[in-house]
C-alpha cells in the first residue's frame, strides 16, 4: 500500500508541473499578442509537389526573342519587337523544346539557362525547326557543358482530375511554378486565334500567362506530358496545352528536316453524327464519313467516294476525324496505308500510298463536295479566341493598358483571321 501511494505522489506531482508551467510561461508573456510556439525540433518535409518542381527547374529555359526592325519602324527610332516565351532542355547536347509561336518570325532568339552555380547564362540559339500545325519548335544552343534534361512521358496515361505542376517565364518572371489539375482531355474544338492545325489539347486549370508557351507540363512523377500552349483571355483557370506524344512524333522531323513532311489523303473527313448520316443518306454506324475528295489525289487515285464510312486504318479502329487526320499526317510519305470503309452498307478493303501534304497556298480542286451549306473537314471551335501567351509589343510593354483588350498573338502580335 505505501509503495503504491507513493507511485500516486509522484504521479501527481508530475501532473502538478506539467499544468503549472505552462499557466507560468503564460504569465510571462501576458503582454504579447498572440501565443508564442513551443520550442522543438521539427522535421523539415518536402511535398511532392515542391520536389517536383525543384528537381525541374534547371531543364526549364527562358526563351527572348527580337523580331527584325522593318524600315519605317527603324526610321522612326523605334525598337524591333520583342517576345518571351519558355522551353525546356530534352537533350544534353543542348536541344530546347518550344511552342513555334514563340520564336515565329525571330531575327534572334536568346535563351537563359539556370546555371548549377546559381547564376542565369545566356545563350543564343539557332532555330533547327519548327512546325505550325503541331506548334512545336526545336532549338539548338551551343553550351560547354552536358545540360540537365527533362524526361518525356506520355499523355496517355492522363487523365481528368490528375495534379499536374507548370514551370515556365510569364510576364519575364523566370521559373514560376504554378499548379493545378488536369480538366479535360482531347479538346479538338478549340483554335488558338482561328489557325487550323493538328490540336488535340489537354485542357488545364494551371495558371498560365503570357510568357508560359513552350514550358513544361509535368506529371506527379516530375516527367513532361504536355507543353503549355495557350489560355481563354476570356475565362479564368482555362489553359491548354499539346500533349507531348505530338511533339514526339514532330522532333525527329525537326531536327531531320526543319519541318514536318506530312502524309496526305487528298480529301476531307467528319465524324459520323445523325446530321451528317443524314446529309449523305447514312444509316447509323460508326466511323468517320468522307466529305470531300481533291481530284488526282491518293483518295481518288484509291477508290475512295464521298459517303464512304472509314472503320478502320490498319486495323486500328478510326472514331475520329481528328484522329484519323493526325495519325496519317504522322505516317509521313510515301507509305501505304490500308483502309477498311463501308459504301452503302457494303464492306470493302482499299490501300492508298500517301503523297506529302501541299502548302496552304495551293489551291485543291475537289471531285466532290459536301451537302450545301457545310464546310467539310472545317473544325467547329467552341473557343475562337484564345491568346498563346508570347505578347509581342514593341518595345518592353508586356501588357495592355486598362480597358485594352490583350491582343491574340500566335506569334506575330496580330489577330489572325478565322478559316
């Protein structure tokens, strides 16, 4: 019994100090406004997130451009335009990845590199090159060192909702880290100032601003899945960006070549839909419905009509327009591509050897067109308006005056007019 009655002493005594104390330190600091923190060791603890953007950001580039003086801007002591824009380093050897937009039209291009020591160097860089469609563009700069890299991953394995970390140089704030979730996946309806091109954008709610094309879009395991690319001026936490598998097929061209030779069918195509079916007196099905064929080219040269309903391409199931013109625009020159269609409900099997996509120049003369009053393979945007964010102002205005609307850039500072 006395043993364990002095067990109790000891315990409340213990309780005692333990509640006094604290009511001591209290009154102490009575005068203070607010509660003062125990002083203890913590434990210093990085999110993902953060190591993510930290193991990043040597690979990340900010990219400068000048646009060539013309003649009356020079005679009037005006200085040549200016662009910002990002990128990020995929080889050692010092090749950038970037939006075309970005350098579109340079007369010099300069970009700063994040050196171990701290310090910022600049370089200047060659454009080795760049593709409008896909809106990528490949530089080169000549460093006396191995570079840090970035890693491509693939957006196939993205999906809506997936925590993705931006890094790029808006407004000329090198290495700004934003982060978000990934919206949308596959949004083909939208076209960046009304250009026609192979977009299938990964839609974001990342911030991104002027000055953020061409940076990296990173997945949670710190690789690239998509390229920052351009954002609704209208809305707010919209953003885009071009899933980095299309920048992949584009860099081996590139660097090959300095632009993409595209494969081409020589006609046009639209997702099968009841209004379409019903243009061309379809039954229901699926596939993609062929709309218009340029006379002498590899479509007519195959067989192919107007109303054919393609399944299938090398035995790949074909559910979209879009798709179906990417995925032979990558299949360059040359090559034989086998389709499977239905002709009023009658399968059949035809091959076509693929000529290179002509300039946008050329006029196509057609054997065949849609329905009146539809526009065969013309895209239905559901946001015509977007700014890619590289401002283009003369001098170093980065942003508009209040009440200006920001001018839509696509590289060259001007509005481009819709298809």
């Amino acid at each position: 019994m006395g043993r364990a009655r002095g067990k109790s002493v000891i315990l409340f005594a213990a309780l005692v100090c333990t509640l006094v104390l604290p009511a001591q330190a209290t009154g102490r600091e009575r005068n203070r406004l607010w509660v003062e923190s125990q002083n203890r060791a913590l434990q210093k603890q990085r999110s993902t997130l953060s190591d993510i953007a930290r193991r990043a950001m040597p690979a990340v580039v900010s990219i400068t451009t000048q646009q060539a003086a013309d003649v009356q801007a020079a005679a009037a002591g005006e200085e040549a335009q200016k662009g910002i824009g990002s990128g990020f380093i995929i080889h050692p050897d010092g090749y950038i990845l970037t939006s075309a937009h970005v350098v579109e039209g340079a007369a010099e291009v300069i970009v700063s590199v994040l050196h171990p020591r701290g310090y910022v160097e600049e370089f200047e860089a060659i454009v080795v090159g760049e593709d409008a469609r896909t809106d990528c563009a490949l530089l080169k700069i000549a460093a006396p060192r191995k570079l840090p890299v970035l890693k491509l991953a693939s957006a196939s394995h993205v999906r809506s909702a997936d925590w993705i970390v931006v890094i790029g140089n808006p407004f000329g704030l090198a290495h700004s880290v934003t982060v978000g979730v990934v919206s949308y996946m596959g949004r083909t309806d939208v076209t960046p100032n009304g250009r026609d091109g192979d977009f299938d954008y990964m839609q974001m709610d990342a911030s991104i601003n002027p000055g953020n094309s061409g940076g990296p879009v990173l997945d949670l395991h710190g690789d690239v899945v998509a390229v920052a690319n351009a954002v609704n001026v209208a809305g707010q936490g919209i953003g885009f960006a071009i899933p980095i598998d299309i920048a992949k097929t584009v860099i081996p061209h590139l660097k090959s070549h300095g632009r993409v030779r595209r494969g081409w069918l020589g006609m046009s195509v639209q997702d099968f839909s009841p209004e379409v079916a019903e243009a061309f007196n379809l039954r229901r099905g699926r596939g993609v419905v062929v709309t218009d064929i340029v006379e002498g080219g590899p479509a007519e040269r195959a067989g192919l009509q107007v109303g054919d309903v393609i399944v299938r391409v090398d035995q790949r199931r074909v559910r979209r327009a879009h798709a179906l013109r990417w995925q032979v625009a990558a299949r360059g020159v040359g090559r034989d591509v086998k389709f499977q269609v239905h002709r009023l409900g009658r399968p059949m099997k035809l091959t076509l050897k693929l000529d290179e996509m002509p300039s946008e120049e050329t006029p196509l003369p057609t054997v065949a067109s849609t329905a009146p009053g539809r526009h065969a393979g013309a895209p239905q945007p559901v946001v015509d308006d977007l700014l890619s964010p590289v401002p283009r102002s003369k001098g170093r205005r980065a942003t508009p005056p209040s009440g200006e609307a920001a001018p839509g850039t696509g590289g060259s500072g001007q509005d481009a007019p819709a298809p």
